[in-house]
C-alpha cells in the first residue's frame, strides 16, 4: 500500500467491521436444527439431516468454526487497537447464532451507518460471495420492514492473494514437509485442496470476463498453488509436483461438480508412485468441520490404507498476519472510498481484485438481490 496509509489510521468513511461466516453447532442438540438451516427451501427430510449430521455428532455436535471465529475476532481486536485503528469488529453467521440480521439489527441501534463486511471465504463464486450478499440484502431489507434505517454495507476484496493470507500457508507446508520422514521429503507431492462445487457455478464464477474454464474460482486457486509452489522452491531448493484437487463435493451425483476428488486422487498418486502426499487446503480460511473430517479423517485414513505417507497443512485460521491483511484491507478500502491514493497490495498473476462485484458476477441459480456490489438496491 501506500504511504498515505502508514499513518494516521483512518478508516473513514467506515465505522465498523462485520465479520460474515457460514456458522455451525455448539452441541448435540444444534446439529439439525443448524442443517435445517443449511438446507432451508430443499425439502430435506429430518432424518436425511440426521444421517449428514454423522460428520458433526462424530466431534461431539460441536463446528469447531464457533471458536475458530472467536479467536480471529480476537486477534483483529488486539491487531486495530496495537495499530491504532479506532474500528469495533462485530460478527454475524449466515447459519447459526450469532444471526446476521440480529447483528446487523445491533450495529443499526449502536448509530453504525458504514460497515465494511470480511466474509470468510477468500474466492469468488456464488457460493462464496454473492450468496453472502444476498444475506445481508436479506437482512437489511429485513431491518427496513422493522422501521429501521440500514446501514450502508461494502464488502472487502477476495483476499486469496493477499501476502497477509498466503505467507502463514507457505510456512504451514513448509512444516509439513519438515515433518515427513526424509527419505521421501523431497520427492512429496503438493494436493491442494478446496471446496468442490457445481463446474456450472464455477465457469460463472467471478465478472463476466473470466467466465468459463473454471471462471475466477479456478484460475485464483491456481494463481495461489503456483506462489505456494514457488515460495517453497525459493525456502527449499526443491520444485514440488502438485496439483488442484477437490472435497466436501454435496450434490447429486448427476450432476458434474470440479474433480479429482481427494480421496481419489490419493489413490491415483499412489499408484504413480509418489512417496509421500502434503494435502494443503488453500480454499478454507480455518480448520473447520470440512477440514477436520474430510482431510484429517477421511482422507488421512485413505491415505493410511494405502500405506502413502500424508500431512495436511495448517490454514491461516487467526494467526497475527492475516489479522494485519484485514487492518490493510480496510485502510485500503476506506482509502479508495475516500478518494486517497493507495496501491493495493497482491501477490501473483492476477492482481488484486475488484473492490465492487460487478453486475453478472457470480449470478445465482435464481436471481435474488444481493448487497455490497453494483447491482445492491441499498446505497
């Protein structure tokens, strides 16, 4: 960034922070009542959630998401206040307590009239962002027929490339690879992993200009994989195999989603050879449910059956440096808002993205209104 953000923090025209997750359970009993949630509008039967619910009823019913945006409020807190950025940070889920409408309700009462929303997820797809955005349309429209005035709500950029958000995961496989047994440390090959969607929601991912092949969500996986990739060769003398892989694929089995699949693709490394396996999940900002069963249960026991030596790297989660890229990114924001220079910081090809979601960005299945992009109806 630029000089002119070094100090004073302002971060005018904004006066607080939200933090938008997806939300999970906090016990037993929350399970299906949370995938109710999850699921609402597709005609799920009780008992069909009940059987999805096994992945969380097998931790104690209990999202481990909760604590792990607990401990990144925490850490953006201590990081604004030891910087001296005056801005309150508050929390809302899109699934579970604390709601987004009961937060957005309280900042509407507390006199916020700008907020910057940090969604966490760091790509652009529908599922990612412009569902997020409904969400809080959704909410807003929701305060307005309370009588209430919203608030103006912005969104930050994806953060994918932020060196804030990808240095803590070059030092997690960097870890990794230090932890496997010599004899096959060097010859390891990199799966990194996201979140598998519809491949029809993926070419439409991101503005219309990147859409097909995969569209932005692809192509900004890929760009991280290869700073990764290169990051590690510059620490470590050794250029890594790798490859983009998928899990947590949810859908119909007719219908086509991104591949290979993890667990498959363990199996094909396997087969060609590879002494040994570190899965990197570049697609989830912490070690939720996700992570810790189809990485660190599912696939690990495949892994094993195979006798194919794995690791599974640390995600950014709350450590110190992403909490830094978010105080740059709003400084950043509210500096481009406020008609001050600023030079958005970003690793990789792809530069750093657009600050307002243009209209045909990441178009849902059914169009609904969406907040924090070109098309909002609140300005």
């Amino acid at each position: 960034m630029s000089d002119a953000l070094d100090s004073p923090l302002d971060p005018t025209p904004y006066d607080a922070l939200l933090l938008l997750s997806f939300g999970g359970p906090e016990g037993p009993d929350d399970v299906v009542p949370f995938l109710e949630n999850v699921t609402r509008g597709r005609g799920i039967p009780k008992e069909r959630l009940k059987e999805v619910g096994q992945h969380y009823f097998l931790f104690g019913g209990v999202s481990p998401i909760n604590d792990q945006n607990r401990a990144l409020l925490d850490a953006l807190r201590k990081d604004f206040a030891d910087h001296g950025l005056d801005l309150p940070v508050y929390w809302g889920n899109r699934n579970w307590a604390p709601y987004l409408t009961d937060t957005l309700r309280d900042l509407t009462r507390a006199g916020h009239r700008r907020v910057l929303t940090l969604a966490t997820s760091a790509y652009a797809s529908y599922s990612g962002c412009r569902q997020y955005r409904e969400n809080l349309a959704d909410a807003l429209r929701t305060l307005q027929e309370e009588g209430l005035e919203p608030p103006r709500v912005d969104k930050l950029r994806h953060y994918f490339n932020h060196p804030g958000f990808v240095r803590p995961m070059v030092d997690g496989v960097l870890e990794s690879l230090a932890d496997l047994p010599e004899e096959v440390r060097d010859g390891a090959h990199l799966a990194f992993t996201t979140h598998s969607i519809p491949t029809a929601a993926a070419d439409t991912s991101g503005p219309v200009a990147d859409h097909g092949d995969g569209g932005a969500y692809v192509r900004q996986h890929l760009d991280v994989a290869r700073v990764i990739v290169d990051a590690v060769r510059a620490e470590t003398g050794v250029d890594h195999p790798w490859e983009l892989v998928y899990q947590s694929r949810s859908g119909a089995p007719h219908i086509p989603w991104l591949e290979p699949d993890i667990c498959d693709h363990l199996q094909e490394r396997h087969e060609a050879g590879a002494p040994a396996v570190v899965m990197v999940p570049i697609g989830f900002v912490s070690d939720h449910m996700e992570v810790l069963y189809d990485l660190d249960t599912e696939a690990t026991a495949e892994a094993a059956e195979l006798g194919l030596p794995v690791r599974r790297s640390a995600t950014v989660g709350a450590d110190p440096r992403f909490a830094a890229a978010v105080r740059e990114l709003v400084l950043e924001r509210a500096a481009a808002e406020s008609g001050r220079p600023v030079t958005p910081c970003a690793l990789g090809a792809l530069g750093a993205g657009h600050d307002l979601c243009p209209v045909g960005c990441c178009p849902a299945r059914t169009p609904k209104p969406a907040a924090a992009g070109a098309d909002s109806p609140f300005v």
